[in-house]
C-alpha cells in the first residue's frame, strides 16, 4: 500500500490522534500476533474477542500506532492511538479513503463456487500488462474487503476483489465500499442455504453485486447457467457472457474434458484460440472462460493470457495434489457444496489411475433444511460409482454413507467420527498406484488426513515436500 499520512488516517477514519502521531502508515492489520513493523492495528471486536485486549502486545510487537473505541482506556506504551467512534466502521471507512485515492478499475467477482480460482486466473493475466491487486486469500467479507482494499499498491491499474455473502445483504453493503466498475459471476448454487433458503435467493444476493455497477460497467456472466436472464435483467451495464453450449461472446469450441489444452471460439472476432488448461475439470474450464473474458475486455492480447496462465499458481487446498509413496492425494477440501462436491467427484474420476480411486468425504456445511437430501443424494450416487471405498466424516457426512449402504453400493464405506480417524482408515487402505480425494467443508478440517497417512510411515518420496498444483 502506499504510505498514508497520519492526517489522512484521522480524516478518512474519522478519528482523533491521541500522543505524537506517526509519521505515516504503510500497513494496516487486525492481527496482533502478527502486525508488520511500523503498522496501524485495528482493534476490531468480535462475539468471541476483543482486539481492545492485545492492543499493548501489538504496539510491544511493532504497530507503530491503534485505531481504538472511545472507550479504550488501556496504554499506549508510548505510541499513538486513533480514538474513534466504532472500529469496525473506522476501518472500512479508511479503506473507502483508500480506495478512491488509487481509484483502480474494481472487479468484484461473486458466485457460488469458483470465485477464488477466477480471481487467481484474472489477476495472473492483468498482471502481465497492469499493475494489479487483488483479493489476498478469500478475504471476501466485512473485514477482509478493507484490508485487501488497504494492501493495494497505489500505481495499481486493477483491483481484483472477491465478494463473499452467507446472509442476504452482504453483497450489497460490500458493494456499497468497493463500488466495483466490472462485476463477474461465476455460478448459482445450492451454497449457504441456511441462510437463503433456495437458490433462487441465491442468484437474487449474487445479482446484487450486478446491480452496483454503473451504466458504463461490464457484466460476465455464464450464458449456460439456470438464472441468466434473470442475472443479466439486474444491470444497466453492457453484458459479456461465456458458455460451453449456448451462443456466447466466449465459447469452448473443444470437449471440457480435453487433457491439457482447450480451444476457445471468440466470436466477437471469430478467432478460435488455444489456451493451457493449468487446472483440471469441466468446471475449471469455465473458469477459464471467465477469467479470460474479463483480460479480453481489458484489453489483453491472447499471447498475453497465456503468459499470465503459465504464472498462475492455485491456491492451497484447491486441488492440490501431492505423491505420497506411490499414492496420488488430492487435497480440494477448502469448501464444499453439491455443486462443487459433484465437479470435484466427476474430475477425479477423470484422473488417470493405475490403482484404485478412495474418498474421504465431510459434511457440506451452511445448506439448511436441505442438508439430510443433499448428503444422501450424494450417498445414493456414489453407489453406482466405479470407487474403490469411501470414509466419511462428520453427522451430515454420515448420510452420505448410509444412503450408500441402502443402495447397495459395492465398496468399502466407513463412517469417521473424526479426520484423524478417517486417515487412519486411508492409510490402512491404500497401496501404491491409487489415488485419494479429500473434499468437505473447510470446518471439517480434512487436510488432517494427510498428516495421519504421513505419520503412518507413508513419508513423502521427495525429502523436500514438494507438492504440485495439479494432478494429469
């Protein structure tokens, strides 16, 4: 980011400078325990902390200065405290500042699976050409946004952010900061149902970050997706839509499956294209498909998309795969809903594999009154499936392996209390040549399994524990 005055500070946060205020702020951070020298901490309160508590060990760890309530009466230990009114509102109030003195060109990316990927994707291409910022993790919500807002370096040309939701409103109100020129939208899905209730209040949450764009913006959409004419009945702004079988400005001209390439129709200029396929799956696929839309529209020269693909790295735990003695193991379980456990499934089964193919599975979090349905209807197709067993973790993921049992599923299925104990079950199953696929929500925290396959004497063949992005 780029260095902030300690006048901007108090004037964009709206707060008063108490002790000699530092010369100026080069980061921000909600995090005590690991606050870069010389930053500004927020001392946010949540239902389960209070930042107000470890204000002292982060100017003792190098905060040069707090953003702190009122309130607050601790001790500065001789730096400088910013006494506003609510520090929650503070620091979204100063990533507003923030923002529109860089003043980017904003793309918020909203969806129901597959924002981070595209993300990843877009910010590799634009980079080639631009200075681009961008999301850091799946910082997607309230206290996420500003601080991603805040990290941006002040040449940057784009900004590439995530918009998260898991309860109506929060689209627009994370909108509401941004305020994004481009909008994309991945997908429509079955995700945070508890809080929706369906998808078609899903789409109408999604559609709200399309509704924020200005007449002069653009819309991505997926011409293929269920709410289309709906999503794109939400926007003043000029539409450009992707597809696999629909007419779109964007069209995969070559099966989604294709091993390792995949040409792409542009029928704005009738030039058919040959991009990598850096992530395997139909559905990454699409995700390409969006991503280059987006560099198109930018600008970008198809050369140029396909040096920034041959710099993209994934992120972790989305399909991340490592050889563990002989065994392939694939890691895709940063989160999970029908939608994405089902591409997930259809990609591994595409994998090549000499030996056996082995699930370990955890609940589908946030889907409400639909869970018990979803979990047995993934249980009930899995029966008919070519695998060679399944472990399951967690009381919805349970449903999963007694439906299977009731469909007579012909595999090993194991019902796990935990993913320790689920590892152990991997590890007494699998031999060399297989492959394992964890996927479940990220509260289940089934990257433990490898730890257990790993603690079992199965060490990684490279001392140095290199893990690959993808698996052929």
């Amino acid at each position: 980011m780029a260095r902030m005055t300690a006048e901007q500070v108090a004037a964009w946060s709206g707060g008063t400078w108490l002790g000699q205020p530092p010369a100026g702020v080069d980061a921000v951070s909600t995090d005590s325990r690991s606050v870069p020298p010389g930053a500004l901490y927020v001392a946010l309160k949540g239902d389960r902390f209070d930042g107000h508590d470890f204000v002292e060990a982060a100017l003792q760890g190098g905060a040069s200065s707090a953003v702190v309530a009122e309130s607050f009466n601790g001790s500065a230990c001789g730096s400088a405290l910013l006494r506003v009114a609510d520090t929650h509102l503070a620091l979204r109030d100063l990533a507003a500042g923030y923002r529109a003195a860089v003043a980017p060109r904003a793309i918020g990316i909203t969806g129901s699976v597959g924002k981070s990927t595209v993300k990843e994707l877009l910010a590799a291409m634009l980079s080639r050409r631009y200075v681009t910022a961008s999301t850091r993790g799946n910082w997607n919500n309230d206290i996420g946004l500003p601080l991603s807002l805040l990290a941006m370096e002040p040449e940057a040309t784009y900004g590439v952010f995530e918009v998260g939701s898991n309860h109506p409103g929060e689209i627009a109100d994370l909108c509401s900061l941004l305020k994004p020129d481009w909008g994309v939208v991945t997908n429509i899905g079955p995700s945070h149902l508890e809080f929706f209730g369906s998808k078609a209040a899903v789409a109408s949450e999604k559609g709200d970050l399309l509704a924020a764009l200005p007449p002069e913006g653009v819309a991505f959409l997926d011409a293929d997706g269920d709410f289309y004419d709906e999503l794109r009945g939400r926007t003043s702004a000029r539409v450009v839509s992707v597809a696999f079988e629909q007419s779109a400005d964007l069209v995969a001209a070559t099966p989604a499956t294709a091993s390792d390439s995949v040409v792409i129709e542009d029928r704005r200029s009738g030039e058919p294209v040959e991009l990598p396929r850096v992530l395997p799956g139909a559905h990454q696929v699409r995700n390409l498909l969006m991503a280059a839309a987006v560099a198109c529209e930018a600008g970008l020269a198809w050369g140029e998309i396909r040096d920034g693909l041959a710099c993209f790295e994934p992120m972790p735990m989305r399909w991340s795969c490592r050889e563990i003695d002989g065994v392939q193991v694939v890691n895709d379980a940063y989160n999970a809903n029908p939608v994405s456990m089902d591409a997930a499934l259809q990609t591994f089964r595409e994998m090549p594999v000499a030996g056996k193919r082995w699930l370990v599975l955890g609940d589908m979090l946030e889907l409400g009154e639909t869970a018990a349905e979803a979990h047995a209807a993934l249980g009930r197709r899995l029966a008919g499936g070519d695998w060679a067993g399944v472990a399951v973790v967690g009381s919805l993921a349970a449903g999963i392996a007694e439906s299977a049992r009731r469909s007579d599923a012909a595999m090993e299925l194991a019902t796990c209390a935990t993913a320790e104990e689920a590892g152990e079950w991997a590890s007494a199953h699998l031999s060399a040549g297989d492959a394992l696929l964890l996927k479940g929500s990220r509260g289940m925290h089934l990257e433990t399994v490898i730890d257990v396959i790993e603690d079992a004497g199965k060490g990684m063949d490279d001392a140095s524990g290199t893990q690959t992005d993808t698996c052929s």
